[in-house]
C-alpha cells in the first residue's frame, strides 16, 4: 500500500498489527512490524514518527537478541539522522 502512496491506510494497518500482537509475547514479529512501520513513516515523509518506530523496533531486536533486525534498525535509523549527526 505504501508503495502506491496510501501511507495513512498502511500506516493504519501496521498501528492494528502492532496492537493484535501487543499482549503477546511475539517481541520479535511486534519489532518486524515496527520496523515496517518505520520504512512506511519514512516514504510518507514523517521522519520524526519513522525514527520512534524504528527505536522501538530496535528496542524488540535487541530484547529477542535478533542481530540482523538490529543492524536493519541501525542502519535505518543512520540514514533518518540529519546529516552530521
């Protein structure tokens, strides 16, 4: 969806994933989504909102001890950072 440029409604559907997961234990599918949240925040131009979702995604990686969710995360954080940074 957020490929054809209907970010609200994507963004909307990554919000209800998260909250179906969220009394879960799924930290590392809950990160995922997260993290997919972030690249949609981001195509929409919401580079403030892309980089608390993709914290939070880093937050679940890291817990699960998910290595390469936690790179992915960086290294999308790395690029929302203002030059400089």
């Amino acid at each position: 969806m957020a490929g054809y440029g209907e970010f609200e409604e994507a963004d909307r559907l990554s919000m209800e994933a998260v909250q179906l997961l969220e009394p879960s234990d799924y930290v590392n599918e809950r990160a995922e989504i997260m993290f997919e949240r972030g690249e949609i925040l981001t195509l929409a131009g919401r580079s403030d909102e892309a980089a608390k979702a993709m914290n939070e995604a880093l937050t679940g990686f890291e817990r699960k001890g998910n290595l390469v969710g936690a790179t992915r995360a960086r290294k999308a954080l790395a690029e929302l950072a203002p030059p400089g940074t």
